[in-house]
C-alpha cells in the first residue's frame, strides 16, 4: 500500500454477512448466518480478500435505513452523464451509444505513454505560396507525434474526424459507404467470374492472384463485411421487418438466438417450439471470414529480426489500442480520450439514493450525500510522543528546529512502542466504545498488542458554542500516565479525552522478521508487506438516539417528545502503525 | 539562521505575518523601479517589512488574523506580482517567480501603468519546503511570453514540488515532490500522489486521483473529499495532524504552523 503511516481502514462487511440478501430464501440466510458466526474471529488484513472490503473513511457511504456502512460493493451506481475528462464536454448518452465512450472531438492520449497529446503546428516554411497548413498530434511529455505514423491534419479542430479518415502512412480509410460499395463491387465481380468461365477451369487461380495483389484486409474491412454479411443473413430469414428496415438488428431476442444456434450443437435442448432455421457462416473474405497466414508470421519474425525488439509493443500499450492486435509501433494509433461519467449511488439493499452529485459538469457539489464519517466514528493511530505532545508536523515541513518526528518506517522488533487510539465522534449523543484486537496481528509476522484502555466513553458532537457556553468544563478524570520509573502505561485509563474525542493507549510489541527464516526453514518466507503493521480492532459503540433522528431536519415539528431508543454498532477497522525495520 | 540586518523590527520566528496581500493592489508603490526586477533578498525582505504592523501605511487593513506567513528563508521575486488571499503559507526555500509576469500590456482604464499578475494564490493554501512555483511560458517569435497563474483556495503543495500549472482550483492537494507541468488545468477537489509527473497542458477532471510517471487518473477521490469527520471545527483538538484533512479546509493547518 502506498499510503503513508499511519492510516485507518474501515471493513465493509458486505459480503461476508449478506446483507445484501434479501431476495434469498430464508434457508439460505439463516445457513449464511451460522457460517458467519462460525467465522467470527480476527479480521486478518494481509488475507487476500481483505481488499476488497478495506476503504479510507472518506470513500465510505453510510445508509440511515439500514443503519449500515455502504462500500463500492454493496452501492449500486447510476450514470447521470458522461463527460470528456480532457475538454471537459458533456457527452448525450446517444451519442455514447452510436459512438462509444470515447471523445470525439480533439482528445487523444498518446499511445506510447498515455500522456494527453497536444494539437502542434508543423511549421510552414511555404506559407506564402499557397501550401496549406499542416498540423500533427504531439505528445509533450514522451514527444512521440503522429508523423511517426505518417498521420497529419489539415485542420487543428475535429480531429477525431479527420483521423478516421486517415490510416498510418497518410492513406485514405474508406467510409463505411465505401465499403459497401467496394464489396458489391467486388461480389459481383466473383460472381460474373464464376459464370462465364466454366466451373471446372482453374478460374479459382485467377482470383487467387488478385487478392494478393491487394492489401490483407484491415480490422475494419473484416468487420464490416462480417457485419454486412450477417445482416443479409438475418434480412433473409425475416424478410419483412417493418421496425428496422434496412437497420441491422443485432440486439433484437431472435436474431441472438438464431446467431447462438449457430455455436450450440442441436441435440442440446429439443424444444418444442420451431426452431429457427440456423444461419449460414461467413465463407469467403467478403463475408468476413479472415484465413490464417502463417506467412504474416514470418514477416513478423523476419522484421523483429531486422528492428530488435523496440519496434514492437508492450501489452499494456495493445490493449490500449482499440485493435488489440497490433504487433509494431508503426502501426499505433492516438487513443481517443475514453469518458468519464458523474453517478449517483443506492443502496443494494433498500434502494435509497445514498450519493447524488449534481448533473452539471463544472459542479462539485451533491443533492445527497450520505457520507460515513458523519455516522461512523473515526479511529486514527499515532505514535505517542516520548515527551510532551510536539508541534504539530505537517509532512515535509519539519524544519531542524523542530523535534525529530517519529519513523513509522523503522518499527523494532520486540521493542514494546506505544501509540494513541484517537476516536473522534460525529454523532450529536455521547457514544460508548469497545475496542478489541487479538492479542497478536494476524499474519506470519506476529506482534502481540494491548489495549491498554479496551471501553471508554466519547462525548456528543455538540456545536462548539454550547461547549463554551456551558460553564462547567467536563471533569478531567481517569487520565492514565506514564510510570516514570518503569515507563509503563497506567491500563484502564483513557489517555486524554475532549469535546467528542477520546483517545487511549495502545502497547505494541511488534514481532520479529528473522524468527520466520527458522520456522519455515526456508530461505525467505517472508512476502511482501509482511512487515507491516496492521493491526485489525473491532469497534463496538453504543448510544441512545432519537429515533427519528436522521428526520430531525425535515420533521422538526413533531420531534420535541423526542422518543429514544438505544443502538449499536460494529465494524472491523485496520490502522497501519508503520512498517517493522528488517533486524 | 544569520538574518539580514533589517532597518525594521522584525517579529519573532521563521514566518513574517503580512496582511492580506503580499501585491500592494490599486495603490502607490514605494519602490517601484525595484519591483518588477529580480529582487535580491534583502529587497524582497524589506518589502515584506512594509507590510508589517508596525510601519501600518494608511491604506492597509490592519487585519492580523488574516495575514499570510511568509517564510523568512522563501525566494520570492517580483513580489508586486504576486497576490496572496490570505491566512496562505509560504514555506522555506520555497521560489516564487513573481518576476515572470506578462508582458504584454493590458491597456488600463485610469491611464496608469497596472502591474501585471504573475502569480496568485487563493485562501489557505500551503506551499511547502522547496517547491518552485514558476508561470508558464510560450516562445513566440522568438520572443518568451509568461501567462498568469492562478492558484485557489486550500491548496496544498506538497514539498520539493514544481508547479508550472496555468490554473489549480480550491481543494486540491499535491503531494510530495510532484511535477506539475507547463499549463497544466487542476480542476477542484483533484490528488496527486506523490512523485507524480503531470504533463504538460493535461486537465485534470474534478474529483480525479492521479499519479505516476506521466501522471494518469488512478482513481476518484470518495464523497468524503475534504470532509473532517464530525463536523466543522474542533474534532480531534489538541491533536495537529486530525484537525485538518487533505482537501479540506487548511485554515488549522495554516493555524498550527509557526
Ligand atoms: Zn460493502
Ligand atoms: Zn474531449
Ligand atoms: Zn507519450
Ligand atoms: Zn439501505
């Protein structure tokens, strides 16, 4: 993990408790429960799953209704709008559907580094006599242009127009028409062919040499023959079709299941109902069937040979590319900026907007925004100061003056290190914590940890002003110090405590990386970030809230009997306290 | 650290507390012929001193709570083309290349010669040790033009950062040692990672989490961008680092440095 130390996790339980299971039978649910009450023990952070349900505080939703925290994984999203995140346009969700997520105006990242590529100028020694501009596209921070390619514009707008009319090395692409009429062209060509020579003449060699005479077919020629060929298909199976005339229906139930007759074998199911008649494939090149060559292999060979391996790809700059197929650099494109969209998101279970941003592009702010840190308490962790709290640090801006900040990186096995539990309260009523952990971190490298003050109290979020106002300050007790003498912690004592924070103390012995060599007996059984210092700790809180009170801001008017009812809540959370120091 | 001997009383400590703006706007300027040059430190330092309470000129608001902290050891040029909104922190051995300014003239209304902004920086906003904040420039003709940057409220730049960007809105946060390059656009509520190399002339989508080498979108920041927890002011006091969160408001940041 790239963050730095320290940090807290919060663990979504979602799909280790199915609550988001409601459509299930009851059998299933009340089976799912006695399997989480079997598996109710430690929360190990270094299990793999464990990814997918650890999140920062702020990127966690909160649902009032199921009185639950919302993760990626148990929201549902919604698309509001699509937007270019280069030029910042709003994309129609038609457009999106004819033209993809990409932009289509003059968006492209570079297809080398992915850096957004810039529209340049080629300087124009002959402007005056009458030679047009020319202008290419440019990436600034790997400097790789389209003049690599062979690939310029004449104008330095709707690029993306012009580049789909132009194929590396400067060649026209045909439109879509001019394909259509390339390929009856061609067709008919064949077809007048096979009947004036007879059947039995080597004819076929003829038409052999005069397609390879021409170009392999591109990626775009194939799909558009096979595209063509299956809409003749389908035309001919259902010749009236008064909804889509002349439309390729691709999506339409029945031609999907005619073209999947085509992959299943018959005897599978024996239905009743008539079957549609399958559908012939592609056979020849115009209908869209590509024969394999193995001599494109050997070119491919031969020209690695001859221009090493830098000419070639690497797989991530393939699967940018919207062939995947390409093998040379020579053959890349410029990368059409994909879209970015603006979502709201449900709830799984209940279905309650939990987020909604506003629908203009240029604005940041929510209509809903549910958010977990408003309900949830927040735990951080800190090494505690040897001495007296120290100025507050910011990150790099520690000046020599300031104390040495303490190294999260260089933990020191079995060295017993103390850290603060700070918990801070977003809730308007005083809540009582729990706090528990094993005794030792899960993992290979074992760290025994201590609680030194395991339940405590957090004041109510309460406006600052009545804190002020009300002139009896809370009394300051059950603070713990350290022993002088033996530079122990008193337990059971809070720390230091505020309006709505609390913190305590938190021993922790962390464990040794050398002991692993001998007990795996081999060389290192140690992976990476087994080092780490995670420590998982259950929180458990209790408070009494009214139990409207996620109304209170609509309803006020009927809220003043103020009925009470008393909650709870729980979750695992994971604080990083640093990183142990190799020996 | 050997201070320069000042003609002023200086305040204690590393920053100089300076009132709203370091950029004396719509007002007569006492060292004019120094300003728009490469001002070595000492001038740069003394300028400074004008602003502070004690030497109060008449047309500057006596607001301290608003001032900037100014650190002692930044290299700040062209100052006057500098403007700062206030409670803004502007760390040791930061650079600010106020002295690339536009140069073309706009034509102002009063006939008076405007001083050209080559550099403001919003609210709250942090700049840390060692960034370089430098305009962006163009070659034309042969001929190197700045463009103004603007930088908005509660930003925070991380240290040892380069910030060439053309625009950077409120509530973004840049991480340590970050290249942001030539007129870069950061949008509102954006992070980037440490180490990461923005290039040039990219935008940078509001609500983005970008990073590496060139800089790419890695992610989205949560809803609970630049929300501390609780509500408001006062959660986690006593405790530095809890008081603000990145993207957040910066004021207790700017508050606790001294
Ligand atoms: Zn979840
Ligand atoms: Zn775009
Ligand atoms: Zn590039
Ligand atoms: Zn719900």
């Amino acid at each position: 993990m790239a963050q730095s130390f320290p940090y807290t996790y919060y663990a979504c339980d979602c799909f280790d408790s199915n609550t988001t299971t409601s459509t299930k039978r009851a059998s299933q649910v009340v089976a799912a429960a006695a399997a989480t009450e079997d598996e109710e023990q430690t929360f190990d952070p270094q299990n793999p799953r464990s990814n997918y349900a650890l999140y920062p505080l702020e990127h966690l939703l909160y649902c009032e209704d199921c009185q639950q925290i919302r993760c990626p994984r148990c929201v549902l999203e919604e698309t509001l709008n699509w937007y270019c995140p280069s030029c910042l346009f709003e994309v129609p969700s038609s457009v999106v559907k004819s033209d993809g997520n990409r932009c289509t105006r003059n968006c492209f990242n570079c297809p080398i580094c992915i850096s957004p590529l810039v529209v340049n100028l080629l300087e124009n020694a002959d402007a005056d006599q009458g030679t047009p501009d020319r202008h290419i596209l440019i990436c600034p921070y790997c400097h790789w242009s389209t003049l690599e390619t062979g690939v310029e514009f004449e104008k330095h707008t709707g690029v993306y127009a012009q580049l789909a009319r132009i194929a590396n090395g400067g060649k026209h692409i045909p439109t879509s028409k001019e394909r259509d009429k390339e390929r009856e062209r061609r067709k008919e060509l064949e077809a007048r062919q096979r009947d004036s020579k007879n059947p039995l003449s080597p004819s076929s060699e003829t038409a052999a040499v005069e397609t390879e005479a021409r170009e392999p077919p591109s990626r775009d020629d194939l799909f558009s023959n096979l595209a063509a060929f299956y809409k003749s298909q389908l035309e001919a199976q259902t010749p009236a079709n008064p909804f889509s005339p002349g439309e390729m229906n691709f999506s339409s139930p029945s031609a999907y299941s005619r073209i999947m007759n085509l992959y299943s074998t018959n005897t599978a199911k024996k239905q009743k109902r008539v079957k549609p008649t399958p559908m012939r494939e592609a056979a020849s090149e115009l209908e869209g069937l590509v024969i394999y060559d193995p001599a494109s292999d050997s070119a491919a060979i031969e020209r690695i040979k001859r221009d090493g391996w830098n000419s070639t790809l690497s797989p991530t700059q393939k699967l940018a590319q919207t062939n995947p197929h390409l093998q040379f650099a020579d053959e890349l494109r410029p990368i059409p900026t994909l879209l970015c969209t603006k979502r709201s998101k449900r709830c799984r279970s209940c279905r309650h907007i939990l987020s909604k941003p506003e629908s203009k592009i240029t604005s940041t702010r929510y209509k809903i925004k549910l958010l977990a840190l408003n309900h949830i308490p927040r735990l951080s962790i800190r090494a505690l100061p040897p001495t007296n709290p120290p100025i507050p640090s910011i990150p790099g801006g520690s000046t020599a003056s300031q104390p040495q900040p303490f190294n999260y990186n260089t933990l020191r096995s079995g060295i017993p290190t103390h850290f603060l539990l700070h918990l801070s309260n977003p809730l308007f009523d005083p809540i009582r914590v729990t706090l528990a952990t094993s005794s030792t971190t899960p993992g290979k490298v074992q760290s025994r940890v201590t609680i030194l003050c395991p339940q405590f109290d957090v004041g109510a979020n309460t406006d600052v002003w009545d804190d002020a106002l009300s002139s009896s300050p809370a009394p300051m007790a059950r603070r713990s110090t350290i022993n002088a003498e033996t530079g122990q912690i008193e337990a059971g004592k809070i720390w230091d405590k505020g309006r709505n924070w609390t913190s305590v103390a938190i021993e922790v012995v962390p464990g040794f990386l050398a002991d692993l060599k001998n007990v795996s007996g081999e060389e290192d059984g140690l992976d990476e970030d087994d080092d780490l210092l995670e420590i998982p700790i259950f929180v458990r809180l209790e408070f009494e809230a009214d139990v409207h009170a996620e109304e209170r801001g609509l309803s006020d008017s009927r809220g003043s009997k103020a009925e009470r009812e008393s909650r709870e809540q729980a979750f695992w959370t994971v604080v990083g306290a640093g990183r142990i120091a190799g020996r | 650290m050997s201070r320069p001997a000042a003609r002023k009383v200086a305040p204690k400590g590393e920053y100089i507390e300076t009132v709203r703006n370091l950029h004396l706007d719509q007002h007569p300027k006492p060292q004019d012929s120094n300003i728009s040059k490469t001002l070595p430190f000492l001038t740069t330092f003394s300028l400074l001193l004008v602003t502070s309470p004690i030497v109060q000129p008449p047309f500057l608001i006596p607001f301290q709570d608003s001032g900037n902290k100014v650190s002692r050891r930044s290299a700040i040029t062209g100052t006057a083309n500098i403007t700062l909104g206030g409670r803004t922190v502007i760390m040791a051995d930061v650079q600010l290349r106020g002295d690339l300014h536009p140069t073309r003239s706009a034509p102002s209304q009063s006939g008076k010669d405007v001083t050209p902004t080559s550099i403001s920086i919003g609210r709250c906003t942090v700049i840390s040790t060692g960034s370089v904040v430098k305009p962006p420039s163009r070659i034309s003709r042969g001929v190197v033009h700045y463009y103004p940057m603007k930088i908005g409220d509660n930003v925070f730049v991380g240290p040892n950062s380069t910030i060439q960007a053309i625009s950077i809105s409120s509530h973004v946060h840049i991480g340590a040692n970050v290249v942001v390059g030539p007129f870069a656009i950061i949008k509102e509520n954006v992070k980037i990672l440490p180490r990461a190399v923005v290039p040039a002339n990219m935008v940078i989508a509001s609500g983005s989490v970008v990073g590496g080498q060139p800089a790419r979108v890695v992610g989205e920041v949560g809803e609970g961008w630049g929300v501390s927890g609780g509500g408001g002011l006062g959660v986690g006091a006593g405790w530095g680092e809890d008081k603000w969160v990145e993207g957040g408001d910066l004021r207790e940041l700017v508050r606790s440095i001294r």
